[in-house]
C-alpha cells in the first residue's frame, strides 16, 4: 500500500511539473525535435564512414573519388545541421527553463504572499530563500535537461544497440553487459543520492539563514554608524558655533 501511495505522489509530481511546459509547448516540442534529430545524426556518420571503407573503396578509381565527395559534402551538411541542434538545444533549451523558472517563482512567492504571520514567525529566512532561489534553480535545470536527456540518452543507446547487433552480434554482447551493470549501479546508488542531495540542500538553507542574520547585522552596524555620523557632525557644528560665539 505504501509503495502505491508513493507511486501515486510520483504521478501526481509529475503531472503538476508538466503543467509548466504547457505555455511553451511549441518550444518543447520544438526543442526535442532538434534533440531526436542531433542523436539520429550521430548514429548516421559512423554508418556512412563504415559504407565508405567497407563498399566505396572495393569500386573503381573514378567512380569510388566520386561518390566519396558526395558522401563527404553530406557528411559536412549533417555536422552542420548537428551543430545547430546542439546550438538550438543549447539557448532556446536554457530559455525555456529561465521562463519555467521566473512563472515558478512568481508563483512561490505569490504563495508566500498569502501566508498567515505565524508561519514566518516558526520558519527560517534562509530556508524560505532557498527555495525561491537554489532549490528552484534545480528544479528548472530539471525540466529543461531532464527531457532532452532521455530522449538523446534512448535514441543512442537504442540505435547504437541495433547496428551493433546488425554487423557483430556476438560482440555486441559486450557493451550490452556493460550497460546492465551501469544501469544495477545506478539504481541502488540513487538512493544513496537522493539522501545526499536532500542533506546538500537544507545545508544551503542553514548557510543561506546564517548569511541572512549576518546582513541584517552589517545594516544594523551600518545604520548606527551612519547615525553617529550624523550625530558627530551636528555635534561638531554646535561646538564650532559655541567657538565662534566665545571668541
């Protein structure tokens, strides 16, 4: 029952994070587009580098020069596209996530807005900052990687798996051991990491609550020694007209 609850709130994370994507879902879209086309542009080169010195070098002298510059000057317009889609993935990508981010953050402190006083008084400063800034930050740069590195990550893996399987089965059995102890690894790791992560952030919370009492300092320290300024100066002014007076 506990494990369907929390795949329950997993869902329920899920759908309340996709929501964010839907006023920019031309720029999603678009983005992953550029991501699928990129990761099927590197599966392509090595197949055509393979053509070339498997079949093209076996023809004739002219006709083998020929088809070689024509395989080149598509290979050069395939880095080029790919170029773009990293370029593409790269800016637009980190677009999306800083807009994803400042409607997320509006919306954190359009809530904290509407919090009754004796919330702030039983909560830290700095916890409540970390969440609008470093914790936040985070949660975007997940929504902006999160979906391109799948998407990539499958693409490769899986095509990268199928021509290996098509030219050498049996020594395509050696990467496909290897990525099934990667992938063992990485699930009993990830909650080792997920334990860490959760400790790195509260302790930025507690940095960022002691930075916070630390300025609140330095501008008390600040007002009172602009005000003894101020203090010293009328005081110097009434002892020069006393001065004046006297003599």
């Amino acid at each position: 029952m506990s494990k369907e609850k929390e795949i329950g709130k997993e869902k329920g994370r899920i759908r309340q994070l996709a929501r964010y994507y839907i006023p920019y879902k031309g720029l999603f879209f678009t983005d992953m587009f550029f991501a699928m086309l990129g990761a099927a542009i590197t599966l392509v080169i090595p197949l055509i580098v393979r053509y070339i010195t498997s079949t093209v070098v076996e023809k004739p002298l002219e006709q083998a020069t020929g088809e070689i510059i024509r395989l080149g000057i598509l290979m050069i317009a395939m880095v080029l596209v790919e170029m773009y889609c990293n370029f593409y993935i790269a800016y637009y990508g980190h677009v999306m996530g800083a807009r994803i981010e400042h409607d997320m953050r509006n919306e954190i402190f359009g809530h904290y807005q509407k919090l009754s006083f004796a919330f702030f008084d039983n909560q830290k400063v700095g916890h409540l900052l970390s969440r609008i800034t470093s914790d936040l930050f985070d949660i975007s740069e997940l929504l902006h990687h999160g979906p391109e590195d799948i998407v990539i990550s499958f693409i490769k893996l899986i095509g990268a798996m199928i021509i290996l399987f098509v030219v050498n089965p049996m020594l395509a059995c050696v990467p496909l051991v290897v990525i099934v102890v990667m992938l063992l690894f990485a699930l009993v790791m990830n909650s080792r990491m997920k334990s860490a992560f959760k400790e790195n952030r509260r302790r930025i919370a507690d940095i960022n609550s002691q930075l916070f009492v630390q300025l609140l300092i330095a501008d008390l320290d600040v007002f009172c020694f602009c005000n003894f300024l101020k203090y010293q100066s009328a005081l110097d002014s009434l002892n020069s007209l006393r001065f004046h007076l006297l003599f």
